[in-house]
C-alpha cells in the first residue's frame, strides 16, 4: 500500500524519507500554498516564504494566491 507522508518537512528530510524507502511521496500542504514555486526553491535551496493562516480558509484571493514567487 503506498504511503503518502506529511507534516512538518522540509526539502532535505522529505529526501531523506524517500531515499530511505519510509514513503512513496511527501505531501506539502501549507508551504505549497505560501510558495507557488515551491519545487523551485527546492531545487535552488532558497528560504520558503511563511504562510499567514490568518487568511486560511477566508475566501477570496489573500493567503492564496498572492505570495511571491521568485524573481517577481
């Protein structure tokens, strides 16, 4: 049964994880959200942007698709 794992991971122990064989995939749920180029900044080991959970789950576009994106 494959295993999906979440919470609390960074770039460096989702790889980890993988390589070791502990899951199948790592989700990334609120770092995606506050980083649309998340994969990118993964790949350039750039700082990820916080997200604000003030906004979650509000409505409309703020804390959803208004972070920054690399170079912009």
């Amino acid at each position: 049964m494959p295993m999906v794992a979440n919470g609390a991971f960074d770039a460096r122990k989702a790889e980890a994880w993988l390589e070791a064989g502990w899951c199948d995939a790592v989700a990334f749920g609120k770092p995606f959200i506050s980083n649309p180029d998340l994969v990118e900044r993964f790949r350039r080991g750039v700082p990820l942007a916080a997200w604000d959970a003030d906004t979650f789950y509000q409505g409309g576009e703020r804390g959803f698709v208004d972070y920054p994106v690399l170079g912009a």
